[in-house]
C-alpha cells in the first residue's frame, strides 16, 4: 500500500481543516515547497495537493503549487477546483503526475469521460463522502446521486483510481471509517486511495487490510501521530 502525504493550500499556506470546514485551518508551513521536500526526503514517492481556495472559487494557489512541482522530483497528483479538460491539459503541462476531479467527477459524467479517454491512467475521481452522499464545491454542498449508481459510471473508464474521503472524520485522527471502504472497495474495481481519520499504524494496517491501494495522510503527519518513514515502512 502506498502512503501519500496531503499537502492542503489555503492562501498560500499549508494548511489542515476540520472536517473540511474553511473556518477551522490550523497552519502548519507557510512555505509548501518545502514541505514537499521534507516529504520527498522521508521516503515519500507522491503527494496530494489541494488548492483550497480553487475547490470553493475563492481564488487559487496555482503559482504556489507549480514551485512546488518545480522543488522536487517526487510525484503530484493536484486537486481542487479542476472542472475542465483544459485545467487538465494545463496541470499535466507543468509536470503534475495526476489530476483529481472531485465536483466535475460528479456533476459533468460527460466531462471526466471525455478528461479519462484524453488522459487514460491520469486522472483520478474523489468521492467525498458526507452523510452518505457525495459531497461537492468544497465539500460546501452534497449530491443525491446513489454512490452505487456514481462509482458504477466511474468504472467504466480508464481512470487512475478513485480516492475515498470520509468527510466526517477528515482531520479528526477519529479512526478510518472501515465500512464505507469495504462497502465502496465491493463496489469498484478502481484502484481505491483512502483519506480521513487515521491516526496510528495500526489504523494504516486496517486500511492496508480492507484492500485500499494507497492512504492518504495528513493531520496525522503533521500532529506526529504517525512518522511517515515508520508508514512506509509498513
């Protein structure tokens, strides 16, 4: 299982919310490019980065993270914000490895149909979940799709995989919501990257167990929870 440090922008800053509330930041770098290359030195392979301010169209961190692209050689997958092929195309440019579609994935199937073909094995879709539906525009509103009837249309396509983030325990160190992974790792044949509540190894090996491909941490990192080289050691 591959363990990704999350790297989440706000103003510039590397930031962590509660439960996806923009109200509630704790600051933990002023400076992401350098904390990619902590990451980067720890043994980590890739990073998720999230423009904050992009997913809830307040703004967006853009420069900030092309330097950070530019810093290391370690792999970026970007979120936040992304709804169209050509903020795509533009990301890919300038060397990210991913791109992750979190509203789009989920309001436009016609669009990240056409953003999967074009990028075949680049493009990832979120599936936010919040009180059982898919939460969108910066988490700030939700969908009422059935998750079975979204990640069906997402296995359709060649995508890079799916990462799963339980809303409620985002940035709580709460535990991993097990059962919304088996229920969604029963549903998908898409790679499956997990994020929200981990705050032990032993949280990290229950992911690992229910067959998630990838964990993505953060509050736990930056708390000390968890040493990332004792993660990826695992």
């Amino acid at each position: 299982m591959f363990v990704i440090p999350a790297i989440d922008i706000l103003g510039g800053k590397c930031v962590r919310l509660w439960q996806g509330d923009f109200e509630q930041p704790t600051t933990y770098s002023d400076d992401p490019a350098a904390m990619t290359m902590d990451f980067e030195r720890a043994g980590a392979q890739r990073v998720h980065v999230v423009d904050l301010d992009a997913a809830r169209s307040s703004g967006d961190n853009r420069a900030v993270i092309e330097a950070l692209i530019g810093a290391s050689s370690i792999t970026v997958q970007v979120a936040g914000g992304i709804r169209s092929s050509e903020q795509i195309d533009a990301w890919l440019a300038v060397g990210a490895t991913a791109v992750v579609m979190g509203t789009a994935a989920v309001r436009e199937p016609e669009l990240l149909a056409e953003c999967a073909h074009k990028h075949a094995g680049q493009v990832l879709a979120a599936l936010d979940i919040r009180n059982g539906r898919p939460a969108v525009a910066g988490w700030l509103e939700t969908e009422s799709i059935d998750i079975p009837d979204l990640i069906a249309r997402w296995d359709a396509l060649p995508l890079a995989g799916l990462i799963l983030t339980a809303t409620d325990r985002d940035g709580t160190m709460a535990g991993p919501d097990l059962e919304t992974l088996a229920r969604v790792r029963g549903l998908s044949r898409l790679p499956i990257q997990y994020s929200g509540g981990i705050s032990s190894l032993d949280d990290l090996r229950a992911v690992r167990e229910a067959d998630a491909t990838a964990v993505i941490l953060g509050r736990s990192l930056y708390e000390g929870k968890v040493l990332l080289e004792h993660a990826l050691a695992l």
